[in-house]
C-alpha cells in the first residue's frame, strides 16, 4: 500500500504527516492518512485498521480507495463516511474495522469539520494549551455503520491564525516507557509551544522515541494541520 505525500499547503492551511512503522523491516501497516484537496476545501483520512500483518494492510488500502474516490464525488462528510462503510461491508468480515478520523479543512484553514469514527480524539493547539476535541468515544468504527441507529454526523473546530490541530492514532498515546506508562501527550513539551508542522513532527517524534527507548510496539500515524496567518 502506497501512502501518497500530503499537500503542503492549499490557501491558508499548512498539512505535514509521518507514518513510523513498528516493524524494522516493514514501511507500511494498518495505519493510514490521506488527504485530498477539492472544492469543499482539504477532505482526510487518519484511521487505524483492526489486527496486524496483510490483513490490516488489505483493511487500510480498502479504505483509502474508497476514501479517495468519496472525497471528491460525494457533498458531505457524512456521505464519504457512508461510502466508505458501504465499500468495507462488501470487503470485511464481521470482525474487522477500522477507526477513523474524517474531516473537511476550509481552505482558509478557519473551520474544520470532524467525524470521529472511534478514533482517538484530534489535539488543538494553540493559547489555551492542548485541548483535546469531539466527544471522548465519537461514533462506532468503520464497519460498524450498520449498527449506528442515526447518521454519522460532524462537529465544528474553529481555528484562529497561527493554531494547530494534531490527528493521531493510538499507537502514539499507548506507547508506553520500560515502566510501563503511558506517553503524555497533552503534558509533552511539543505540543506545548507553537511550531510549524514539520518542526512539530520532529519534536513529537523525538519525544515518544525518547519515552519508549525503543522501537515502538505499534505503528504510529501522525498528521498535522495549521492555519496560517493571512
């Protein structure tokens, strides 16, 4: 599975994203990101398919296939997310699905809309310090859809000049030191000073290498958006 480099920058809005691998002799697993620039403004993807190995790859790939194609033919982001669902009924069993992050990023950066499919919730950055954002358990994973009894339906982050959001999956918040403990996110010194995405990156992942003090267990996606100022 191919992950296709994310747009630098459409009208106001900066993107960068890293994907770590936990195997040494694997670039690629059942993680995923994407992002598709279209008229509505930047549509992405961060999810994290069930399980390991092939299997969590052909998940992911399936996925992201579905989500190229939805983004820029469907209107909203509930509609991706049930294309996305209808795809996945056809390509999974029962016991597999994939949690996952939708949202839409107006092209001057001031509103994102979110749909959080039992994925770990997004962290603004900004004056306030980290927050994270969305309802703690968000909406069943993809796959799941049928057992929803309403449509999948998006919230609102309003983002000033100069602010950020961090998508994730949980490979980076349940990576754990020798000790046993969890990574602090919202307590790590990256997330606490304003940078640009890749200068973010670089001190996110230095952070969590230096928490785990070896390879991670899990594979970790990471993928940040900020609004420039105009």
């Amino acid at each position: 599975m191919l992950l296709r480099p994310l747009p630098g920058r459409v009208g106001q809005v900066r993107m960068a994203g890293r994907y770590l691998s936990a195997s040494s002799r694997a670039r690629i697993g059942g993680d995923l990101y994407a992002a598709v620039p279209t008229a509505s403004g930047v549509r992405l993807i961060v999810g994290d398919a069930e399980g390991k190995g092939l299997s969590a790859v052909e998940q992911a790939a399936t996925a992201m296939g579905a989500f190229r194609d939805a983004a820029h033919e469907e209107r909203t982001l509930s509609a991706i997310a049930a294309r996305i669902e209808a795809t996945l009924d056809r390509e999974l069993s029962e016991e597999q699905f994939i949690t996952a992050i939708l949202a839409e990023v107006k092209q001057d950066g001031s509103k994102i809309d979110v749909i959080n499919c039992g994925h770990p919730q997004p962290l603004q950055l900004g004056p306030k310090g980290p927050r994270l954002l969305g309802p703690a358990d968000g909406t069943l994973p993809l796959g799941f859809g049928a057992l929803a009894a309403a449509e999948r339906i998006p919230f609102t982050i309003t983002l000033q000049a100069d602010e950020t959001v961090l998508f994730y999956t949980d490979g980076l918040i349940e990576a754990r030191n020798r000790a046993g403990e969890f990574f602090p996110l919202t307590e790590c010194a990256s997330v606490q000073t304003p940078a640009d995405p890749h200068t973010l990156l670089e001190r996110l992942i230095a952070e969590v290498s230096q928490h785990v003090s070896h390879q991670p267990h899990d594979d970790i996606v990471l993928l940040v958006v900020r609004r420039q100022p105009p």
